[in-house]
C-alpha cells in the first residue's frame, strides 16, 4: 500500500490553523491531518495532510495561495511496518535513575534503576528526545539534592513517561494532562502497563484548564515539556497552581530561547534552580519563591 504526504509551511499560526481545517475538506480526503510550529525559533508552522491516494494536486495549490503558505510538497510513501522499525531503532535510555524501555528491549532492564516501559507503537515520548531526557535528568537531580513531593502534574503528557517516573519516585499522586485525546489514551496505557492505574489520574485538558487540576493545586512539582510560546503562555497559570517553594521542570526549549523563557518564569516568581543543554535543548529546573504575593 503506498501512502501520500502532504506537506507545506505559513508564517503564522492562525493561517496554520485555518490551512489544516480546510485541508481536511479535500477531496480525495486525507485520512490525517497535522498542524505543528516548527521548532527551529523561526515562527513558522507546517500544515500536512496523509492520503490513501494521491491528492488534488490543483485542490492544494489553490489551498496554498488562498491562505500564503508555500507549495504543497507530495510525496509518495511505501508501506513500513512502524513498529518493527521502532523497535530496531530506538533502544532503551539512562537517564539518572530512570531507565526507558520497551518491551521487546525488558531483558536489558539492569539492576538498581526505576524502569518505565514504553511501547514502541507508542513512541512519541519515550526518553530518546533530549527534551524528555533533560527532564527525567533533572527530575533525577531534584530527588538526589531531598527534594520531596506530594503532588505532581505533567502538562502536555504525551507518553506520561514523566508522570509515571515521579509516580514511581513518590507515593502520592500524580496527574497527566494533554490536549490532544490520542496522547492521553496513550498514557492510559502506558499507566496500565507500568502498573501505575490508580496512582496517576490522566486527563484530557489545555494547560490546567481541568477541574481536577484547579481542585489539586497547587502542585509541588509540574513538568511542562511542550514549546517556547506555550510554556511563556502558560506562565501566569503556572505561577496560580504552583505551591510555595515548589519547582518546574520547563523543557522543548531551543538554547537561543532558554533565557527568555527564564525571563517570563522570573516576572511570574520562579528563581532559576539548574539549567541543562542536551544537543539543541534546554531544560530549566526552576524555584517558587517560598512565599508568594497575595
């Protein structure tokens, strides 16, 4: 079976928006349609679309100039069994204390690590993107220096991969949020297969825009692995569902934006606490003032 790609770049993400809505009305339909900010600080987005036959290549166009994006680029993929692929490629990572794996990979699990199984068919955060290791790092670097919590939040969850390694670090509990219904599936999942159902509340939710989350802040601990503008978005809400003396763990932050990020968080009462580079990203770890304004 051949599928086909679709792909383009605006400059905005209104116009990103309104692209991938009307590209989803294409005929022949697409089967999936994505809308994503490219991560390279340049504001642009790409809008794609998968087909099970070859698109309207005169529909996209018009669809392009209507709403100023480039050219679509069609491209034709051959079938690929994804999850062999997965599980050739991806192998299981260390990261402090933690150890992500699949299960094809369990007989590699060493003694004396926290081992987090993540399956390969479920493999958009699973360790091996320095984001997610930055943030199991520093989550690492927090429990070495004493630091305990009783409440912890993971927006924008994905795999819950961090939900679940705080869930296996502390006895209380934890919740995993995500806007998009399949990732919290995903971490339902992963919840189950870990052994963790009933530690580890997953929702579906924008930031904390959930009444559980506003019912259990505030939090001592939140990680927020997402991008630059919603972490700076997500800022003033950050500063309303952290406790006092709590700690963030901020990550999907290129190097060049670490400093501003670190800026909004500062004007929203969070001290720096540790800051790492792995490859292109940085994680901050960052303080709650330990008392806060009223």
């Amino acid at each position: 079976m051949i599928t086909f790609t679709a792909f383009t770049t605006v400059s905005s993400k209104t116009s990103a928006e309104s692209l991938g809505d009307a590209l989803e009305g294409l005929e022949p339909e697409p089967y999936g349609v994505g809308v994503f900010e490219i991560e390279d600080g340049s504001g642009m987005w790409e809008v794609g679309g998968y087909f099970m036959q070859a698109p309207d290549e005169v529909g996209l166009a018009l669809l392009a100039a209507g709403f100023g994006a480039k050219s679509f680029v069609v491209s034709e993929l051959p079938e690929t069994d994804w999850v062999a692929k997965v599980r050739r490629e991806l192998v299981p990572v260390r990261a402090g204390r933690f150890y992500v794996y699949g299960s094809h990979d369990a007989d590699t699990v060493p003694e004396g690590v926290e081992p987090l199984l993540i399956e390969a068919a479920m493999a958009f955060g699973t360790g091996h993107h320095g984001t997610t290791q930055g943030c199991l790092r520093a989550l690492d670097r927090l429990i070495g220096a004493g630091v305990t919590c009783h409440k912890v939040a993971d927006i924008g969850c994905g795999t819950a991969v961090l939900a679940m390694a705080a869930a296996r670090t502390w006895p209380d509990p934890v919740w995993a949020s995500d806007m998009d219904r399949v990732a919290v599936d995903v971490a339902e999942a992963n919840v189950a297969a870990n052994d963790l159902v009933g530690r580890i509340t997953c929702l579906e939710a924008a930031g904390f825009e959930h009444d559980a989350l506003h019912g259990a802040a505030p939090f001592d601990l939140v990680f927020a692995n997402i991008l630059m503008q919603p972490l700076i978005d997500l800022a003033p809400d950050m500063a309303n569902h952290v406790a006092a003396g709590g700690h963030v763990i901020l990550s999907g932050i290129l190097n060049e934006q670490a400093d501003d990020v670190a800026e909004v968080y500062a004007r929203n009462g969070f001290n720096p606490w540790h800051r790492e580079e792995i490859g292109d990203w940085t994680t901050l770890t960052l303080e709650a003032a330990a008392t806060k304004s009223p």
